[in-house]
C-alpha cells in the first residue's frame, strides 16, 4: 500500500513516534492524516486532524472511527512502558495489568472498532508498533515485553485473517528509539524519523515485518539458532 493518497488514523500522535508517523504520512502526500491522541489541547501541526482517543476506553475509540471512518492506514502506536526490579517483583501483576491495557488490548480495540471501515477499502493496512522486546529478554521490562510479545501475537494472528480482505499487516519491531518513553536511558538510539522512513518503505514494498535497526536484524537472525536471542542476547543487546 502507498501512502501518498492514504487516509492515516495514528494512536499517540501527538509526540515520539506518533508524530514522526504522522509528519512522515503528510511530508509523502497522504490524503488526509488523522492524528488521534489523548488530550487534543494545543496541538496545532499544519494539515492535520487532531482527534481525541484513549486506547484504554472503548467509548473514546468508537467515537473516533466514527470521526475517521475514511481511514485506509491504521497505525497503532500508542504504548507505555514501566521498568520494574524484574520477573519476581512484588508489582509485575499490577503493572503487567497496566501495560496489557494499552499495549495489548488498546491494540486490539482499536484494530476492532477501525476493521469495518478498512474492510470496505479496495487498499487497505495496519501498522502495529511493536519492539525488539518480543524475543529479547530484559527482567527490567518484564511486564512490558510479555505486553508486546501479546500484541505480536496478535499482529500475526491478525494479518493471516485479514489476508483474503486484502488487508496488510506490517509489525514493526525497533530497540531504543529517541523519544520520551527512553528519556534517561544513555544508550544508542534509533531516530523515530528514520524507523518512520523505513516503516513506510516497508509497507510500500509490500512487506510484513520491518526491522528498524542493526541490533534488532540481528536479534532476529538468531532465531533459528540453537541458541537463540531469546535465551542468550546476541553481544551489544
Ligand atoms: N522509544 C522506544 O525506544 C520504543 C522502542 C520500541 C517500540 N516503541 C513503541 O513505540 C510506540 C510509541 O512510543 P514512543 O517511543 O513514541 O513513546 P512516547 O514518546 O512516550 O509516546 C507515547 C505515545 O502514546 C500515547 N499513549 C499512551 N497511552 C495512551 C492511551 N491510553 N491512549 C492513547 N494514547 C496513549 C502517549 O500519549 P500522551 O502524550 O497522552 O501520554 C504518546 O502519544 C509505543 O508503542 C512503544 O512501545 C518505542
């Protein structure tokens, strides 16, 4: 699918990857980009349409597709993220509850409030934000990396579905990109206009899946390994 002439719906656009998603869609000539986010006050980029949204309410999301029903490019993005001591912390039930919230099940609302508006499109995608985080294993995100790895799953469920409706599903898997939700982590990062560029050439191309960095490539080349990533990060992870 193309973007030029696309009707984009973004989760969270009004900063990080979001608004990369979201400037990247008019810079490519998408017909109308509709910039849904949680608090609309203030928000003023040139040629979009804020729209209010919060993954974790099913009221503000039907709302939205109501508002947004000419959609053709869905792009879950919205997400939150927590570190924690690790696996056996006192607070991974209540915080994992917090993440699947809207990681996970803020995925799947809005992949079900946006499905029939895309269905009745002769071109139609989702973009589903997800993270190296679904194979690598890092006790401080414990509950975040069970939250995306849901939400891979459902990415892949969700795109053998929607297959014969002629809808494509892109996952974007990605480590650290520069934006707030990494504020304070001094390590290398991606930039969310880079890891934007490459989603779209990947949706353009036609693909299911973008790798938007090096570590993540490689992550994913181990998976057929006998030692995977997944049980012993590559070296750099
Ligand atoms: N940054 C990274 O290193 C990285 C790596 C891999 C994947 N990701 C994923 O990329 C996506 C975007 O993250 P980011 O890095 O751009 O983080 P960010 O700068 O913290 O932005 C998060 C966005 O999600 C929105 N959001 C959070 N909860 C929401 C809810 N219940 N309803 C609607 N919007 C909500 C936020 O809105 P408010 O402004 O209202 O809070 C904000 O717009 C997330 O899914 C994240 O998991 C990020």
């Amino acid at each position: 699918m193309d973007i030029k002439n696309a009707t984009v719906f973004i989760t969270g656009a009004n900063r990080g990857l979001g608004l990369a998603f979201a400037r990247e869609a008019r810079r490519r000539g998408a017909a109308k980009v509709y910039a849904g986010m949680r608090n609309t006050d203030g928000f003023n980029e040139p040629g979009m349409i804020p729209v209010k949204i919060d993954v974790t309410d099913p009221a503000s999301i039907n709302a939205a597709a109501k508002i947004a029903n000419d959609t053709t490019l869905l792009v879950n993005n919205a997400g939150i993220a927590a570190l924690i001591d690790g696996p056996l912390s006192a607070d991974v039930v209540a915080q994992s509850a917090r993440m699947f919230d809207t990681n996970y099940y803020g995925v799947v609302r809005v992949t079900q409030a946006f499905e029939p508006i895309l269905s009745a499109k002769p071109d139609a995608a989702i973009i589903n934000v997800l993270s190296d985080i679904v194979w690598l294993p890092r006790p401080i995100l414990t509950p975040y990396a069970a939250s995306k790895a849901a939400a891979w799953s459902y990415t892949n469920q969700l795109r053998l579905h929607l297959r014969e409706r002629g809808i494509q599903v892109l996952g974007l898997h990605v480590g650290f990109v520069d934006t707030d939700l990494t504020n304070g982590i001094d390590v290398p990062k991606a930039s969310p206009e880079d890891v934007v560029r490459q989603t779209y050439d990947a949706l353009i191309a036609g693909k299911s899946e973008v790798m938007a960095d090096k570590g993540t490539v490689v992550l994913k080349g181990t998976l057929a390994a006998e030692v995977p990533g997944y049980i012993t990060p590559p070296p750099g992870l």
